[in-house]
C-alpha cells in the first residue's frame, strides 16, 4: 500500500509543478490578454496619444521600439557575428581565446541596469551622443552583443568540417571558404539567434531610463538624435507615473498587450526559421 | 627513371609531443597512380594531407623537412598556399560536395581562380564527360547536389577537382564510403585519369591497390617501410612486416 | 596575378575580426573599469566603513548617508525568496519534462516554456502591480501588496525557465547507462530518479540555480514596479523593500553628474556587478564540472 | 554588405533635425501638465517638436546641467548645492514662474480626520506618531506614501515643515500610485499636487483642510484662498532654462503665458500666476 501512496505522492508533484509552471504562463496571458484585447483597435497603434496620454493611440512608442530595434541590429549584428566567426573559425586554442570566451560568458550575466549606467556614461556623456535614440539603440546593441555572439557560434559549429575543407581543397582562402560555404548553411541558425536576441532587447527597459526615454513626445521619432518613447517604457509609465491611473489603465493593458505580440511575433518567426532549416536537413 | 612530380624530403610531423611521421622519404613519379597503404593509424592519411598544406589549419601540428611539387617547395612561405592548392587537388573520403548545386559546385573553384568567364561551361562539361557524369546530370545541373547519390557525389568530388586541370590528384580513401558497383566506377576512372594527372591514394583495400596502381608505398608506424613497383610489394615484399601484411593477398 | 589581393584580403580580413573579437574583452574592461573608477571616486567621499555598516540609505538627508546595508539585505532577500519558490518548481519540471513527459507533450511544453521566458520583465511587473500585489494584501490581509513577497514571485517567475531549460540539459547529460544499471537492480522510475539521476546531474542543476539567482539578481523593473521600494531594513516577506537595481533606476535619472550622490550610485551598481561576477563564476565552474560528464 | 551601408547612411543622414525639439524634464507634479501643453502646442506650430520626461525636479535640474535638457520643471526653487554645479560650469540660467501649485494631504475617507494642524502633520510624517490613535479615535498603523529624494514635493514638504521623514515611508515614485495606494490603504497619509486629486478622482479618498498656529483650515482645492496665498502648503511651478536657449524656448513660453495655455493650466487644477 505504501509502495503505491509513495508513487501517487511523486507523480502528483512532479506534475504539479509542470502544471503549475503552465498555469503561471496562463495566468500572465489571460489576464493581460482578456483585459488589454478590449483596447486593441486600428487608431490604438496607429495614432499618437491624446489629452494627456489618457486617449488616443501609442504609436510614437511602437515606432520608438522599431527604431530602437532597427539600431541595435545595425550595431550588434555585425560585431556579433564577426566575432563569433573569429571564434569559431579563426581562432587557435589559447589564451586571449579562452579570455574572450570567459569575458562573453560574464557580459551575458551582467543585469541590463549596469549596461543602462555604461551606456549613460560612454554615449551620452562620453560620446556627447546626449539622450537620444541612437545612445539607447548602442546600449541595447551592447547588451546583445553576448547572446548573438553564442546563437551565431552555435550556428558555425554545426556546419561539418569536410565542408570547410572541400572549399580549401579547391584553393579557396579561408575567408572565402567563410564567405560562401559556411555562412549561407549556417544562415537560417545564424537568423534565429538574432531575431530571439532583438526580441529580447525590445522587452528591455533598464538600459534605455537614462539613455533617452521620454515620458511624451509629439509625433513619432524621425531622426536618430531625437528623444523616443519605447512600449516597455510606456507600459511602466502609465502602470506607476501617469496622472489617472485608473482611468489609463486599459491602455496600459492594451500597451502589455501590443508588447508581448510584438515579442511573441518575433519568437514565432524565429521558430518558423529553425523548424524549416531542421525538417529540410 | 620516370620523371618524379611530387616528393617529400626527410618529412617529420609532430602533432603536439606525439611524433606522427618519421623521416619520410617519397617520390611520386609523374602520370602514375601511387597507393598508400598500411593498417590504420600508421600515418598514411595524416602524410597525404601534407601535400597539400591541409595541415595548416589544425593548431598543433608541427612540420619539419620539405615537400617539392617538381622543384617548389610547397612550405616555403612566400608560396600562395591557394596556387599550391589549385595545383595539388584532394578527394576526401566521405563525399563532400557543396550545399550548392551542381552546376555551382563545379563553377565555384573556376570563379575562385578567376578563370575567364566564357571558358567555365566548356570547362564543366568536359570534366563531367572525364568522370562519367556528364550523362547523368546534364539536363539538371541546377538541381541540389546533395540530391545524387554516393557514388555520383564522390564522381562529382573528384569532376570538381579535376575541372582546375591539377597537376596532382591527392585521394583518402575515395571508395571507403561507397558500394562496389560505384567503387569499381570509380577505379576505372582513376585509371583513365592517369594519364592527365599523378594520383596519389590511400587504401585499405588490398585489390584495389592491385588493380590501379603502378607503384605502392607500405607504412609501419609513422615510417614508410617499403615502396616500389605493384608486383614486387605485392609479389615478393622485401620487408619483413610488409609480407606480414601482405601475404596472402597477391594473386 | 591577383592572387596577391586574395591573400592579403584574407589576411585583413583575418586581424579584423580578431580586432572585432578583442572588443568584448574592451567591453567588459570598460564597464569594469567605469564602476571601480566611479566607486573609488565615492569612496574618496565616503569612508566605506559606513558605506557597508551604515542602517540607513538616505542620500537626499543633509549629511547624506550612503549605506548599502539596506539595500543589500532587500535584494537578498527578494532574490532568496524566489530562489525558494521557483527551485524546487523548476527542478521538479524538468525532472518531469526530460524523464517522465512523452514525445508528444514535450513538444508542447518546451515551446510553453519558451514563451515563458519571452515574456518581457516589465509586463510581469505590471503583472505584479494589478495582480499578485492585490492578491497578496487580501491573503494575507495587508493595505498593500506591494512588498517583498509580491517581488520574489515575480522574480521566480522570471527566473524558472532559465532553471527549467538548464537542468534539463543537466538531467538529459546524465548517461543513460546509469539509469538502465538502476533500474536493472529491480529500481523503479522514481528511486532510480531520486537516487541516481538527479544526484548524478547535481552539478548542472547547481549550475541551474546559480544562473537563475543571477538573473533574479539582476532583474531591475519588476522589483522597481512591485515592491513599494520602502528603503528601511526590509523586516519580513511583508515589508515593502527596495534592491540595488531599483535604487539605481529611480535616483540615477535625477543626480547631477559628478556629485556624491552619482558615485554612490556606482559604488552599489559596483556591488552588485561583483556580487553577478561570482555567481557566474560558481554558475560555470559547475557546469564545466557537468561538461566533464560528456566529454 | 551594400544593404548594411546604405541602412547605416540612412541612419546618420536622419540626424540633421535636433534644433527644434525642445527637451522638456522634472519634476513629476508638473509633467502631466507639461504633457497636455505640450500636445496643444505641437498642433498649433507643428513645426516645434517637444518631448517630455518626468523623474522629480532634480532631474530636471541634473539634465538642464547635464546639458540633456533644454527646460527643467522644478516644483521646488533651485537649491545652493546646484547653483554651485552651474557656476562651476558657467551656466547662466533663468527661471519662470507658470503656474501655483497646492500640496494636498490625502487620507482614506474612512479615516476620522478631516483638518489638521501643520504640527500634527510633522509629527506624523516623521514618524515620531506611529498609531493613527494619537491623532484620531482609530488604532491603526500609520503607512506614510511620500515620494522618493528627487522629488520636489518631497522636498518643498520637508522644508516647509522642518522635518526628516520617517524611514519606513514608502517611496512611490509617481503622484498616482500615491492615490491609488492610499484608496486601498485606509491607514495610509500621502500627499500630491493638488491637480492630482481633481483629475485623479477622489472616490475612497478625503483631501485634509490644513491649519497653522489660529488661523482657520484652509482646503488647497480652494481657488480663492490660493490666490489669496492662504494655503501652508502654497507654492510656484519653476521652470528654468539656460539663458542663451531662450529663443529656442520662447514659443513654449508665450504659450503657456498665453490665453490657451493659463486655461489649460486651470483645467489640469493648477492656479494661475496673478
């Protein structure tokens, strides 16, 4: 009788918790979810906000987090990906490889207010960059520099080496070899990995409070030194510092609720990409 | 004499403190087919991919002496290992063709090596027709090469390298991973290829080296104990360990 | 012959990405550097006794005292108090998903979890203020929920999936050979689970929870959003509270550059880095003791 | 590669306009306020862009120091700590006064207290009374909603009352989730602009009348008394900026001077400057 009470005692509690860690996931989506559709319209992400944030839409944030997304691409990508190209490619077992493996496994830990202090201190004050954009993109860029320097590795490392050495077998450089054999088949990796990343850094809201956020801006941001609004922002502003909480809050639902699709569109597209690149291997 | 193409000179390789291959001494006369063979781990594999720098990229491999392409030496620095490379092509044992088509997996070392635009198609064809898979493959050049089949993929392996017009042809056991039908294939267009290119391959098939090559080279541990004719290695080994090895597998 | 060019491109190419590599040494030098260079510059100011001794953090006072005490003991223990929820939560689901979940429900649960760890810091904070804090103050029958609890079921939120993906790979590294000589002695599912499998993949699952403590440490919006960020000594659960992170985003916006106030700032920002450094330090000694395992 | 360069010309090229958008940040009373003149503004000279931050008056002074700010809200005077850092950097700077504003001290109506002295209000605030029983009939705990050290309010009610506040006053860092703390708290004493309590809608809560010494309670939601400058907790709204940026911040300025802008200011329930 025991032997059989011991069971159902561990069966129930291992489930539990799986139940249990989807329920946290459910409740997360069905309260934001059944209390922000309400607000979700046309004009709500597609007009400015009106008298005093109350009304109207949140389109200058959307177009804030675009921005902010579009800057962190340009800056990050590049630098990520050539870097893990140097890593998995180029570079001999030694130490300054082991120091660089060792300082990207630390900059992935380091809490995103840290990387909103350094990115205020090199590019608003340092750069005179100034509160804009442009610095907020580069702190976002800094933060996922690590994570897309991993996903790429990842990437490379999954393509055979016979690959490598049939190209340099026909006389190819090693960039070359790079250039056109190992970067297209490890493209559709490569492409997850940054689109999870930037999905990441769109929910950010620590690195960009000192970097330029604004708390209202007329129109939306039309040049890179601009002043922006951004949705995690726009989220926090009107869930503690708006003037009306309770009357802002199905906006601050509706904001949640544009957020996560937005986070949750780009992890599908992610999925889509690996799902693909794995069932036509 | 036969006229020596490829030559290794008091060749040594360390790989870290483990020396691999000891104070080798080769010569690969021009236009024949010369096997390489000896149970596995004595260096035979290890010593083709000296010939043409495949070395380079493992971090702790360590070359001593010189390998003379007629009278280059391909470790001198001031060679292009790329040039050396066009000139000494290498045929792998798993087939390895590109993730490309198979149109592009013979243009691709023809763009590499700039050859003049006009001249690629004749090129393609020409050197697909020499491996017998021109007939095969001529109305769906586009198609994926991953698509063919083992053996017309190690044929495209080796169309791939013979298009550059090489000088050597370096080959790891090219049949190892292929049914008889497409090994036997693949011999008989080794044996037509010797009379553009010198073949160096490496075996553990006892009557494929019979069969295709005029000379044969038995290593021992890192050292190569006996090299000369086919029939003689085989026939009347001098070495002690090479008829150890050998016998039985004559006639 | 331009093989000359091609040779030198690659050549260039080759430094330049070794140049491009060299940068996240630069990087994490510079953030380095910027917190001590800082730190020092408050410590000039601020004699450090005080700094770590002190009971109060109350920079806008006349005299302005700086200590970290308080803060550190919020942080503390919002970051234990989720570490004691979403442990035992995470280990146990991973136990479930890699040993006991069929084919068919992984796949359902692994994009679950995902999603999960999708989920943007600021909308479980948001979560926390409408939700979790309301519900709090009626259990337990206080004005409001906004305090240290409300924080550390947040933070364990955020912080299961990175424990459940990783003591999953943990618990899958464990070589099947030790489960079937478990079993093979008569074991069943659940002893051979306990007693051979998770002990065997206890390094990883250390790993697990020292990363998911990392991340819970460094989580700034949800503790700023939800928990009242009360700078007293935390008392209990029930306490408002306020972490190094909250205190950094609410005061960094508002101090002049250059004062006392700014280099504090730093000088806990510094503490905090240090305090991530060494639980991604014992996080990675850990799992390089797993990777053994695979090798 | 071609696509990269050109999304990164384009990138640059996008930055030529930055002269005419006026960087406006502070103090967290006035930034709702700052938001709606802002709005009104942009849709009479479209051209003007402004973008608003809050984060409390020493922001916004930090910022215009800082150079990230071209106007700083303060609902507090400049302090000398800060006159120092402009001199230091040989900043002139110029203020001007936009609106009055009165602090209002917010209980839940449930709480028996409707006026009380400014004396009393110190000795709650800074924790020296910590039962509601000493003030009232009820025993509850007090629960203190203030702001954090960056606040002006904070800092216009310490000065004004000579006190330090109790360290186990919760730090909010808005007016609204002050409000929206104490509808839940009926233990709870906050204080906010008074702006707040009219737009923010008073259900569940009660604004206290003050008194100092004999004189008679005053509510700060009373205009006249305010323009009679009646009320203890009474105060201008700063704005600063440097002095060689005016002509950039002119047109916001004549606005808010102007007719639209003072009814604008009436209707967020702030008070005109006479």
């Amino acid at each position: 009788m025991k032997k059989r009470l011991s069971r159902f005692l561990n069966w129930t509690i291992l489930l539990g918790c799986t139940i249990l860690v989807c329920l946290f996931l459910g409740i997360i989506l069905f309260d934001i979810f059944s209390k922000g559709m309400s607000s979700l319209s046309w004009g709500f992400i597609s007009q400015p906000p009106t008298k005093g944030m109350t009304h109207g839409g949140i389109l200058p944030a959307i177009t804030g987090t675009l921005w902010l997304t579009l800057i962190t691409t340009l800056f990050a990508v590049p630098f990520g990906i050539a870097c893990a190209i140097y890593l998995n490619e180029y570079a001999r077992p030694s130490v300054l490889t082991s120091m660089i493996r060792a300082s990207i496994r630390n900059l992935a830990g380091i809490p995103s207010i840290i990387y909103g202090l350094f990115g205020l201190a090199l590019f608003v004050q340092a750069l005179h960059l100034g509160t804009s954009v442009l610095s907020a993109g580069l702190t976002l860029g800094l933060l996922s520099l690590p994570y897309i320097i991993t996903t790429t590795e990842e990437a490379l490392k999954r393509i055979p080496d016979s690959m490598r050495e049939a190209t340099l077998a026909l006389g190819a450089t090693q960039f070359e070899t790079i250039k056109d054999v190992v970067l297209p088949k490890a493209l559709p990796g490569i492409l997850t990995g940054v689109i999870l990343t930037l999905s990441r850094a769109a929910g950010e809201t620590a690195p960009i409070l000192f970097t330029g956020v604004a708390f209202y801006i007329n129109g939306s941001t039309t040049s890179v030194n601009q002043e922006f609004m951004a949705l995690p922002y726009h989220l926090y502003m009107l869930s503690t510092q708006h003037q009306s909480i309770e009357q802002v809050r199905p906006l601050a639902y509706g904001t949640a609720v544009v957020l996560i699709l937005l986070v949750f569109v780009l992890n599908i597209i992610a999925f889509y990409i690996r799902f693909k690149q794995r069932t036509q291997q | 004499m036969d006229q020596i193409k490829l030559s290794a000179h008091s060749l040594n390789l360390y790989f870290g403190q483990k020396q691999i291959l000891k104070n080798i001494n080769i010569d690969f006369p021009k236009n024949q087919v010369t096997s390489l063979i000896g149970p596995s781990g004595c260096g035979k594999s290890t010593l083709l991919r000296c010939f043409n720098r495949m070395h380079d990229l493992s971090s702790d491999a360590k070359i001593e002496g010189s390998i003379k392409l007629d009278d280059l030496d391909i470790y001198d620095k001031k060679n292009s290992v790329t040039e050396i490379r066009k000139r000494i092509g290498m045929v792998f044992q798993k087939p390895n063709p590109l993730p490309k088509s198979i149109y592009e997996n013979m243009s691709y070392a023809l763009n590499i090596h700039q050859f003049p635009k006009n001249e690629i198609q004749k090129l393609i064809e020409s050197a697909l027709k020499e491996s017998y898979l021109w007939e095969e493959v001529k109305d769906e050049l586009k198609k994926p090469a991953v698509k063919l089949s083992g053996g017309q993929q190690q044929r495209l392996c080796i169309a791939r390298t013979t298009v550059l017009r090489p000088e050597v042809i370096l080959m790891d056991e090219p049949c190892s991973a292929l049914d008889p039908i497409s090994t036997r294939k693949i011999e008989e267009l080794i044996v037509s290829l010797k009379k553009d290119y010198t073949i160096v391959i490496v075996t553990h098939n006892m009557q494929q080296a019979q069969r295709i090559s005029d000379k044969v080279a038995f290593m021992y541990l890192g050292e190569l104990v006996e090299f000369g004719n086919c029939q003689d290695v085989f026939q009347n080994p001098q070495n002690e360990l090479t008829k150890n090895y050998v016998g039985g597998h004559f006639g | 012959m331009d093989v000359k060019k091609r040779e030198t491109t690659d050549w260039l190419l080759k430094q330049l990405f070794k140049a491009i590599g060299l940068i996240t040494i630069v990087l994490l030098g510079g953030i380095f550097m910027m917190l001590i260079y800082n730190s020092i510059a408050f410590f000039a100011k601020v004699n450090p006794v005080d700094f770590f001794t002190g009971y109060q953090w109350d920079p806008g006072s006349v005299d302005g005292n700086y200590s970290i005490l308080p803060l550190l003991a919020s942080t503390g223990l919002v970051a234990a108090g989720s570490m004691l929820i979403a442990v035992p939560l995470g280990i146990f689901t991973a136990a479930f998903l890699s040993e006991f979940a069929p084919g068919k429900l992984q796949a359902v649960l692994k994009p679950v979890i995902e999603m999960l760890a999708a989920i943007p810091s600021v909308a479980i904070g948001f979560l926390g203020i409408v939700l979790v804090g309301p519900g709090i103050a009626k259990l337990f029958g206080i004005q409001n929920g906004l305090n240290a609890l409300n924080g550390s079921v947040l933070l364990a939120v955020m912080a299961l999936p990175t424990i459940i993906t990783i003591s999953e790979d943990a618990i899958n590294a464990v070589p099947k050979t030790y489960r079937e000589a478990s079993l093979a002695l008569g074991a069943d599912k659940w002893a051979t689970l306990f007693q051979v499998t998770l002990p065997a993949a206890l390094p990883g699952l250390i790993a697990a929870v020292m990363l998911g403590l990392g991340r819970a440490l460094g989580e700034t919006m949800t503790v700023l959003m939800a928990t009242g960020n009360a700078s007293a000594m935390p008392g209990g659960f029930l306490d408002s509270i306020r972490t190094i992170t909250a205190t950094i985003a609410i005061e960094m916006g508002e101090v002049p550059y250059q004062t006392t106030h700014y280099f504090a700032l730093f000088a806990i920002a510094a503490v905090l880095f240090l305090i991530t450094l060494a639980i991604n330090f014992l996080g990675e000694y850990f799992a390089n003791s797993l990777r053994k395992f695979q090798a | 590669m071609r696509y990269f360069s050109a999304c990164v010309f384009l990138l640059l090229t996008s930055c030529a306009r930055d002269s005419d958008t006026i960087k406006i940040k502070g103090s967290d009373t006035e930034v709702n306020l700052a938001v709606q003149l802002a709005e009104t503004f942009h849709s009479d000279n479209p051209e003007v862009f402004v973008s608003i931050s809050g984060g409390g008056s020493g922001l916004g002074i930090a910022s215009l120091l800082n150079g990230t700010a071209d106007m700083a809200n303060s609902s507090r005077s400049i302090n000398s700590e800060e006159i120092v850092l402009f001199h230091k950097k040989t900043i002139t700077i110029d203020s001007f006064i936009f609106a009055q504003d009165a602090i209002a001290f917010v209980v839940s109506d449930e709480l028996p207290i409707d006026s009380i002295s400014t004396k009393t209000l110190a000795l709650v605030l800074s924790g020296t009374y910590k039962n509601w029983s000493s003030v009232t009939s009820k025993k509850m705990p007090v629960n203190i909603y203030g702001r954090q050290s960056n606040s002006g309010t904070h800092d216009f009610v310490k000065k004004k009352l000579k006190i330090a506040f109790s360290p186990h006053a919760k730090e909010m860092n808005g007016n609204a989730q002050i409000l929206e703390a104490i509808k839940q708290d009926n233990s709870g004493i906050g204080y906010v602009g008074a702006g707040y309590v009219i737009h923010g809608g008073s259900k569940g809560l009660k604004v206290l009348t003050v008194y100092s010494g004999e004189d008679i309670a005053v509510s700060p939601l009373n205009s006249k008394m305010i323009a009679a400058g009646k009320y203890f907790f009474q105060r201008p709204l700063f704005q600063y900026y440097k002095s060689n940026s005016y002509d950039k911040v002119k047109p916001f300025l004549d606005f808010e001077k102007g007719q639209i802008g003072q009814k604008i200011i009436k209707e967020a329930g702030y008070y005109p400057v006479n």
